[in-house]
C-alpha cells in the first residue's frame, strides 16, 4: 500500500476543481487502472496537487501507472487550460503504508481530510473536485472521461479534406473501480461506509473545533471555484514523504531498517558493477543502472 503525491509547477492551481477537469482525471485514473490492473482505495485533487491511496505489486509496477497517469493528466488538463509549459513541478513522490491497520486508516484519514486541513472547506464532501469523501460516501464507483488521442488524431488524419471530426465521437466514459483498504477488506460494503462515515464525521468535527479556536472560517467552495488555474500562491508546501507512513515508532524502525538493507545491498551491487564486474546480482525490487527491473521470485 503506497500514498502517492503529484504536485503542480510553482504550486499553481492548474488541477483546479470543474466538471471537465474531474471527468478528465477520474477518466485517466480509471483508464490507468484498467492498463495496469491498480487497485485504487482513495483519491482525492486539489487545485495544486493530488494524493492517491494505491496498491502497487512493486516499484515497476508503480512507475508504469504513474507515468502513465501524470503524462496524460498533464497533457489533458493543460490542453484544456492552454498551458503550455511544464505541468508538473517534479516527478511523484511516494512511500510506503505500513501493513498494519492502524498506519492504514491512518492514511485512509489523511486523504479524507484533504482539503479541510488547508482551510478550503468545511466538510470533505464539499470539495467540488475529486475527491474520496464523496467517492466513498456515494458508495458507487466513479466515471470518468477518457479521449483516444491516438485515435482522434488518424481520424483527423485520413479526413483532412473530407469533413470535420468531432473530438467528442472519440471520448469513452470508463468507471474507475474503488477498493476497500486491505485492513478492512473483509468488511461488508455496509460495513466499510459505516467506519467512511465515522472517519469523515471526525474530519468535521476537529475542522470546526479548530476554526473556533483560531477565529477562522473556511475559505469556501464558490472561492475555490473562482481562482484562476494560472494563479501561483506566494507560499507552498515544500515538505518531503517519509520513506514509511506508520502509526507507531517501532513499525516505522523495522522499515526503515529494511530499507538500509536493501540500500546497502544497492549501493555495494553498484560498487561491483562500476569495477567491471557484470554477472553482479542486485537486490530485488530495484532498478539496476542501465538494466531490466529486479523482481521479486514467487507469487506477487
């Protein structure tokens, strides 16, 4: 189980929330998915970055889907905003969700949360993008809008001269499959909204006990919806992910260690190699230089 982070160049609000920019998203997600065979537990787009909660097989699989999902929401939401220039402001971020069901839901909160802890809304649901409060309280799975370029483009191709093509004859509406997190996948769909709904009443609670304290008030949907996609705020969330997101100290050490292992073992392979050694085996999981992927032997 993996968080992902996305953010935009300078923070600025090109992912901004509209019916078209989250038909888009939803639609690259879910096509993503459908390539990839991703499961997908929460999602959730502000205007200036996005999260998604996902299970990847390994760092391949992983790198697959998110160049897959970050190329193609670039492209798409660029194109609908005329932006030209980079989109993203650096390649996704990610770590790992540790196992245990603690560390799960805790992750499973933060991305619920999205939103209300920026001081954007009062309640999750009142996002007007994407994102999974709404997703998971609906307790249907999402559909997007995916476009065939390559499609559109040999169409437009073959009838240059013979009539206009219609970019919308080549658009597909695809539902993008929302899992329930491995802690509680043996939980009945009744169930699982159930605990969605303890989450999120929490979320609201805490976001109005801390705007009474402050003095303070949410910025607000129609606001949201207002600002220009172009805009760069003056401040910006600089913070990098932790390797490990775990909700005790201890799990989080075991990781960590784990991780120095396999670094160490990295590093030494990359030492052998370089000295002209070539046979060299490197850990699994990895990407050698100028080599396949390592994957793992046995079942996935």
């Amino acid at each position: 189980m993996v968080l992902v982070s996305i953010r935009c160049i300078q923070a600025r609000f090109l992912l901004r929330p509209s019916e078209r920019v989250n038909q888009l998203i939803l639609g690259v997600l879910a096509k993503a998915q459908r390539k990839y065979d991703v499961r997908v537990f929460a999602p959730a787009f502000l205007s200036n970055h996005g999260h998604l909660l996902v299970w990847f097989r390994d760092a391949e699989h992983q790198a697959k889907f998110m160049h897959f999902v970050d190329g193609n929401i670039a492209r798409e939401i660029g194109r609908l905003h005329g932006w030209e220039g980079k989109f993203w402001g650096q390649p996704f971020s990610s770590s790992i969700v540790a196992n245990d069901e603690a560390s799960q839901v805790k992750m499973l909160r933060y991305v619920l949360e999205q939103g209300c802890k920026e001081g954007l809304v009062a309640r999750p649901r009142d996002w007007p993008g994407v994102h999974a409060a709404s997703i998971l309280l609906s307790g249907r799975n999402p559909k997007g809008k995916w476009i065939d370029r390559t499609a559109l483009y040999e169409a437009r191709r073959r009838k240059r001269n013979q009539g206009k093509v219609r970019p919308i004859d080549f658009e597909e509406e695809i539902e993008l499959k929302i899992s329930q997190i491995p802690c509680w996948e043996d939980l009945s769909p009744e169930e699982y909204l159930s605990r969605i709904s303890d989450l999120v009443q929490e979320i609201e609670e805490a976001t109005a006990a801390r705007h009474l304290e402050q003095g303070t008030c949410p910025l607000g949907q129609q606001a949201v919806l207002r600002q220009d996609p172009r805009h760069q705020p003056d401040t910006a969330k600089k913070s990098r992910l932790p390797i490990v997101h775990a909700a005790s100290r201890g799990i989080r050490k075991r990781y960590i260690e784990a991780y120095r292992i396999f670094l160490q073992a990295y590093r030494s392979a990359s030492e052998m190699l370089r000295s002209g050694k070539l046979d060299v085996p490197f850990p699994e999981g990895c990407f050698p230089p100028g080599r396949p992927f390592v994957r793992a032997h046995g079942p996935p």
